[in-house]
C-alpha cells in the first residue's frame, strides 16, 4: 500500500513487507507507511494473523542517518515519534505478530521486532542496538521492551556496548524464539502465523491484552525513553557519531 512497505495477504496471515533496498532503512516516510499497513492490518476482518518481514537479504538495518544525522532536539522528535507510535500500534493490535528475521536486524529494524509477539531469526541473522556508538540511544521502545525479554542486565549489555549477536547466541539469552535455516524465515512464521488464524483470535486478543497488563506502564516508560533519546540531539557526541558513521571513522566523542 505504500511505496516501500506493502501488505501480502495470504489467507487469514498478512505480511507487511518492508522493501526499501538495499537495507531498509527506517526514514520518516517508512514510519508511515508502517503504521499505516498496521493500522490497515488490524482493522481487516479478513487477517487473523501478521508476519513483519524486511526480505530475504535483510529486516531492517536501522534508522536512515541521512535524514536524521543534522536535526535538533524538535526536528528530531516528530520523526521518532513516527516510528514509536508504529511500533505502539504493532505490539497492541489485537492480533498474532511474528517477526521474521534474515539478514540484519538492528537499531530501529531490531525495535520493530522487539513490538511482535515472536521473533523468528534465520541463521544469518544478526542483531542489535547499536546506537551508543553513534552518541545516542534507542528512542522507539528498546529500553523498555529488551528487558521483558533478555533481563535487566543483558538489556544493559547489549545497548551500552551496542554489540551484535548472531541468531543461536539470540535464542540463548531469549531475544528470539526460534531459530531457522537461512532462506526460511518468513515461511516458518506464515506456518505457525496460520495455525494461530485458524484459532480463537478473540481468546488470543484477550490473552495478549491480560499479558501486557502484566507488564506494567510499559507507555510511561516510552515516554521517558522518547525524552532521553530527543534530549541526545542537543549534543556534540550525537553530531560527531553520526557524522564519523557516515564518513566511514572512528568517532571523538568528548562527553558533550
């Protein structure tokens, strides 16, 4: 429905495709497009079920640098936002989500995994929050939704180093639930995605509900998240990061 994130229909399970070669990098536009194919997504009767997929070569490789590596602190928040509200609106549509992971897997495209309900990771995978090294943090629900899954101390791990990790190690700490051949991915996620379909859709919407409730405030938490990731893009360290980033350096950051 969009120009680089589509909706495939198969029966009762629904795709929505990010296609934004070569890495699918997540823009403003992306943002968009994505929460308009959640919203569409959920609103269908006809869909039961939703795989998120980036392709066969990679999920999403992260933020489009370009278009955010000179904004402010206000210039940046709408952007983020567009990003944030997506992922909100993925992790509470009433429906089964899985997310289905080849290739990379990082920063914003990693967030959007962490908002389904399962991961599915092939052995290429790789993933990560990567953003201390460009002077920032994750801003669209890592700091919040890691630590349901890996605990405190791994989610502190994995974004203070900003490391990447490959498929098996993922499994291991229970960043994803099932590991897969390369290639294979998105179909083993359609096969249980149609196997949710065909079940009671109202008794899993419930559940999904009484589980986030479990949760706690995981929406107060974004929004301390939003505010400590705007508040970055007042920094030298974010400008040098990012810029060091894109000329292919290693960054000088100076604590301001």
């Amino acid at each position: 429905m969009g120009e680089f994130v589509r909706l495939e229909v198969e029966g009762p399970v629904v795709t929505i495709r990010l296609d934004r070669p070569p890495a699918n990098a997540i823009s403003r536009q992306v943002s968009d497009e994505l929460r308009d194919s959640v919203a569409e997504s959920g609103r269908r009767d006809d869909v039961r079920a939703v795989v998120v997929w980036g392709g066969p070569h990679t999920f999403a490789a992260g933020a489009d640098l370009k278009e955010i590596a000179q904004l402010g602190p206000e210039d940046i928040r709408p952007v983020v936002s567009a990003l944030g509200d997506a992922l909100t609106l993925l992790e509470e549509t009433p429906k089964v989500t899985i997310a289905a992971i080849e290739g990379y897997c990082l920063g914003g495209g990693c967030e959007l995994a962490l908002a389904c309900d399962f991961r599915f990771a092939a052995l290429n995978a790789t993933l990560g929050q990567p953003e201390i090294a460009l002077g920032i943090i994750p801003g669209a629900g890592a700091t919040q939704r890691l630590p349901r899954l890996v605990g405190h101390a791994r989610t502190r791990d994995l974004i203070y180093s900003g490391r990447r990790v490959g498929a098996e190690e993922a499994m291991a700490i229970g960043l994803v639930d099932r590991v897969t051949p390369p290639g294979t991915a998105r179909q083993e996620a359609a096969d249980v995605a149609l196997r949710y379909a065909n079940g009671p859709t109202l008794a899993l919407g419930a559940a999904k509900v009484a589980i986030a409730a479990a949760l706690g405030d995981v929406r107060r938490g974004l929004r301390v998240e939003h505010e400590e990731f705007v508040g970055l893009f007042d920094t030298a360290d974010q400008k040098e990061g990012m810029a060091a980033f894109l000329e292919k350096r290693e960054p000088r950051f100076t604590g301001r």
